[in-house]
C-alpha cells in the first residue's frame, strides 16, 4: 500500500476529521482485518474484531495454551479489538470485544456511553460495566467519579443519555460514585475491579434487602401475634360479661317463676 505524502495526509484529514480518531491504515508487512463473529470480513462501517497476521506478531502467550488456542485462527491473531473499516482502509477502534456489553440480546459499546456521560459538567471521569440483570441479561451501570461540589442522579444520566441520542437500552439502568476510576498502569480501565466493587455493592445491597424483609416479616408476625392475643382477651371479656349478665338473668327468671306459682 503506498504511503501518502504529507500534504495528501493532511488534504484527507481536511475532508474527513473524523479520521483523527481512527488508528490510520495497516502499515506495511501486517495484514489486517476486521472481522465478523462467524470469521467472514465486516462490511465498511460495520463493527467487527480486529484480526491482524504478520512476522512480528505474537504467537504464543507464555505457558497459557488455552489463551493461545483462543487468540489464533488460521494464522490469524485475533486482538480483542472492536474496529471499524472505512471505504479507504481507516480502522477506528470502538470497545474492547470484552468489555462490550449485551442487554436484551443487543450490543452496547461502554466507550460510547462513556464519551456521552463524560458532557455532563459536574462528571470528572465515568466508566461503564455491565452487570447481571434479571431480565434483560445485563444491564448498563455507570461508575462516576465527580468533580469538586459536582453532584448528578441517576435521572440526570438518562435523560442526558436519551437527549444524546442514545437508544433506551444503552442509558444506565444503575449508577455509583466513586473516588477514582481504577486503572492499570498503562492508564487503562481497570474494568475488572469495577465489576468486584459492583458485585460487592449488589451483594451488600441484597443483604440489606434481606434483613429489611426479614424485618417486616418480624414486624408482621408480631402484629398478627397482637392480633390474636387481643383477640383472645376480647372474647375473655364477652365470655366474662356474658357470665356476670347471665346469672341475674336466671335469677330474676326464678324469682319471676316462683311468684307466679304463689300467686
């Protein structure tokens, strides 16, 4: 592939900014392609795993033959990139293939819902995960890190993200504040760490829903307890009165019986 001069670059990049955010074009003695779940080539435009071949490409990861059965096909070395293509050969990188989340069957890409949050003036930095949902499999959840006296809620992340364009299941269905967003020592998100502090949260919170339940339950018993011993004593009281009304009933009955024979 020839190499463009620099006044061609830059003639390009005049008529197609959106270039700037892509990786450019594969450089000599690589192969490269992008390349759909069933192994065939993405069409242009289409979001697909970046497969790269060449002598300096790696070919083993050290003691991990798991690892490397699952990183090569056919020559291949699959990079667990999500790219897409343009009609010229620019490759833009979309999400990392494993951090990509499925909600309801339908792919979300966090560095998309990350770059919306990211407007909003009172966020500093903000990662998105995806966490187990009952019915919809997983769903959004937006780890936000504030700027000083910045606040946001819940409500204010959705509406932003629907007002961006977003569709409704990309929009964080949960949210957390956090001091800082983990990262590795490259600078990269520490995703994994998210997903424990997440998993830790739920727990933690489905814990206290536990013992709120649990509490109610106690609550309830005891009302039902009250219920039935007042209850008890209600009808001691009837029984009791009853009793004391009763007695000079037949007392008067008596007395009333014994007239009428004297008489």
């Amino acid at each position: 592939m020839p190499v463009p001069s620099q006044n061609a670059a830059l003639s390009t990049l005049a008529h197609h900014p959106e270039r700037l955010a892509s990786c450019g074009r594969p450089c000599p003695f690589f192969d490269v392609r992008v390349v759909r779940d069933d192994g065939s080539d993405a069409d242009v435009g289409e979001i697909g795993e970046v497969w790269v071949r060449g002598d300096a490409v790696s070919v083993e990861y050290w003691n991990q033959p798991e690892a490397t059965a699952a990183a090569h096909t056919d020559g291949w070395f699959r990079m667990g990139d999500l790219a897409t293509r343009d009609a010229d050969g620019y490759i833009t990188i979309v999400d990392r293939k494993n951090d990509m989340i499925i909600s309801g069957g339908l792919n979300v890409y966090p560095r998309e819902v990350e770059d919306v949050i990211a407007e909003l003036p009172a966020v500093n930095e903000v990662a998105v995960i995806g966490v187990p949902h009952a019915k919809w499999g997983e769903a959004v959840h937006a780890c936000v890190s504030l700027r000083p006296g910045g606040t946001v809620t819940l409500e204010e992340l959705q509406r932003h993200c629907v007002e961006r364009g977003l569709g409704s299941y990309k929009k964080p269905l949960s949210f957390e504040i956090v001091d800082d967003i983990p990262k590795t020592a490259v600078g990269k998100v520490f995703r994994r760490v998210l997903r424990e502090l997440a998993d830790r949260l739920e727990k933690a919170h489905a814990e206290a829903r536990r013992e709120q339940k649990e509490g109610l339950e106690g609550v309830a018993a005891r009302i039902d307890s009250l219920t039935e011993s007042n209850a008890k004593k209600q009808e001691a009281i009837r029984e009791t009165l009853h009793g004391s009304l009763e007695q000079p009933r037949k007392e008067n009955e008596a007395t009333l019986e014994q007239t009428r024979a004297t008489a």
